[in-house]
C-alpha cells in the first residue's frame, strides 16, 4: 500500500512537474512574448516620443515663427496707418493750398482785371495827353508866330516912336502940330483903334489874336 501511495505521489510529482515545466515554459515564452512586446512598444513609444517631441520642436518653430510674422505684421500694420495718418495730413494741408490757390488765383484775375481796366484808362489817358500834346504844339507855334509879328510890330512900333519923338524934339515940330490941332478934328481912341493900329483883332470873348501885318 505504502508502494502504491509513493508510486502514485511519484506519479502525481511527476505530472506536477511536468505541469509545472510546462506552465514556467509557458510562462517564459510568454514572459519573453511580453518582454518582446514591451520592448516593441517601448521602441514604439520611444519614437512616438520622439515624433512628438519633433513635432513639438516644429510647432514651437511655426509658433515662433507665427509670433514673428504677427509682431511683423503688427509693425507693418502700425507703420501703414502712421503712413495712413501722414498721408491724410498732407492731403488736407494740400486741400488747404488748393483752397489758398483757388482763393488767391481769384485774387489775382480781379487784380488783372483791374489792372487791365488801369491799363484801358491810362490808354485813354494817353491819347488824350498825346491830343494835348498835338494841340499845345500847335498853340506853341502859333505863340511863337504871334510871338514874331508881335516883336516885329514892337520893333517898328518903336522904331515909329523914336521917329515921332525926334520930331517933336524941335520946337518948330511941335508948334505946327499944335496949330494942326487947333484946326483938324481927331476922333478919340478906342480900344478896337488901337489894336487896329497893332493889327491884333479881339474876340467876342476878349481872346487877343495877332494877325499879319499887310
């Protein structure tokens, strides 16, 4: 009985330990499956990680690179409007000279305008000095030909004088003109006979001419 009992917990040993064998196999196989697994995932993981990490370095770049673009396009855009701000200035200011110009283009035509009136006027102005001129010629001829006979009448009338004073310088003369007087009436003289005499006519508005001598 008792050989019985050891053969068969020899037989049970021995399945047990085939069972056991068996089962650490497995479990080898499979830790080394696992292991294998692990391993595969862990390379697996490790480039995972290293894509994320180069693609967090990339998108670190883009950020960069966004954040640059945005700063320049913000000094650009900031740029543009003081651009913007200077152009709008100067086009007022420009507004304004055109307003200045147009204001003192006006100015300028009314002074044109007067002046060109000036001008008309002093035109006028100066044909009728140039008229004057002609006719104070004129008169200066006719004075300087009234002014001739006038001195050759003074001449003779002088001339005529000193010959009547001669004569009345002798006593006999003046005794014979005397008796003349006594018995020849002599008209009195009137102002028109006495310019006859200097062969000047008078006028109707007392203007004196002198006229030529026959």
């Amino acid at each position: 009985m008792k050989t019985y009992l050891t053969i068969v917990l020899g037989g049970i040993s021995a399945v047990l330990a085939i069972i056991l064998f068996t089962t650490k196999h497995a479990d080898n196989a499979q830790m080394a499956a696992d292991a294998a697994s692990i391993v595969d995932f862990s390379n697996r993981l490790d480039t995972a990680e290293l894509h994320v990490s180069e693609r967090n370095g990339a998108l670190l770049m883009l950020s960069n690179t966004l954040a640059e673009t945005t700063q320049t396009l913000s000094n650009q855009l900031t740029a543009a409007q003081a651009t913007l701000a200077q152009n709008a200035e100067q086009l007022t200011k420009l507004n304004q000279q055109v307003v200045a110009a147009t204001a003192e283009n006006q100015a300028l035509s009314g002074r044109v305008t007067e002046l060109t009136n000036q001008v008309v006027g002093l035109t006028g102005q100066l044909a009728q000095s140039q008229a004057n001129l002609v006719q104070t010629k004129q008169d200066l001829a006719q004075l300087h030909q009234d002014y001739a006979l006038l001195d050759n009448r003074l001449r003779r009338d002088v001339a005529e004088r000193v010959v009547v004073e001669r004569k009345f310088d002798t006593y006999a003369e003046v005794q014979a003109q005397a008796e003349k007087l006594k018995t020849t009436a002599v008209e009195w003289p009137t102002p028109e006979s006495v310019y006859k005499c200097l062969d000047v006519e008078v006028g109707w508005n007392g203007v004196a001419h002198v006229i030529s001598p026959n």
